[in-house]
C-alpha cells in the first residue's frame, strides 16, 4: 500500500499551543487520530484570529476545507502540551494549502505533518469565491513567499 507523504515547508509564519485532553487520548492509551483534526481547525481558528479574520469571514468570504492529509509521525499522551506551526502557501485562484507542523514542546519529537486544502466561498450564494486579495497578500507579506 502507497503511503502518503505530505511535503512540509521549511518556514511557518505561526504557532500556537494546546494541551492534550483526556476526551482525546484512545482505548491504545495515546492521543487519537480523528483528535488530530480538531487540534489543526483550533490552530487554524486562532491563526485566523491572528489576522482580525473568522472561518466565516476572511474579507466577505467564508473558507471550506476540500481535502486534508495527516502523516501520523509518533505518539502523545494525556497533558502533553503540543505545539502547532502554521504555513499557508499554494495560493489558486480560488484557494489556497494550510500546513501544520505538530510537535510535542517538552521534546521537541514530530507528532504529525498535516494539510488541508481550503477554498472560498460566499454562503448567500452557494458558490466558491476567488480569494480575497488582501488575505493572500497578508498572508504573503507576513510569510515573505509570494505564490503567483
């Protein structure tokens, strides 16, 4: 079976901590995997907040995730405190890739590479949307990338 491999940046423009909850951790004793996804939407929410912007509201635009691929790198446990860097990069016309690095912040071990692909949208008319051009050059200024 072909494994996926998700290309990680070499720089990320945010980071954030969490702390790993015991409604997290599986009958295996460890932080489980559909955990994972909602410590990356936290880190997204709070990268977004960062920038004065919501899931419901980047410049008029709403924001759908389309794909998202987790790389599953080592274990944590119960009051691990993690730490979740960020890169947005891979801008198209109507979307754009959030990376995350997810790291444990007391040994520095890997536990995941994660992505989610994310396009706008506008909710009143059901439609996706290009991307703001604004968010993107924030995003770009912040990052020094420039994805055109």
């Amino acid at each position: 079976m072909a494994r996926i491999k998700i290309d990680m940046p070499e720089n990320y423009s945010f980071s954030t901590s969490l702390t790993v909850r015991i409604n997290d951790i599986n009958y295996g004793g460890h932080l489980g995997n559909e955990a994972i996804l909602a410590y990356i939407q936290e880190a997204r929410v709070r990268f977004l907040n960062y920038y004065h912007y919501t899931e419901l509201d980047i410049e008029g635009s709403s924001i759908i995730m389309t794909d998202s691929a987790i790389v599953y790198k080592g274990e944590s446990f119960y009051a691990d405190q993690l730490q979740i860097d960020i890169c947005v990069t891979d801008f198209t016309r109507y979307g754009c890739d959030f990376y995350y690095l997810i790291t444990n912040k007391k040994n520095t071990e890997e536990i995941a590479h994660a992505k989610t692909g994310i396009v706008f949208f506008d909710y009143q008319i059901r439609k996706i949307t290009e991307v703001p051009t604004a968010f993107q050059m924030a995003i770009e200024q912040e990052t020094g990338n420039n994805n055109n």
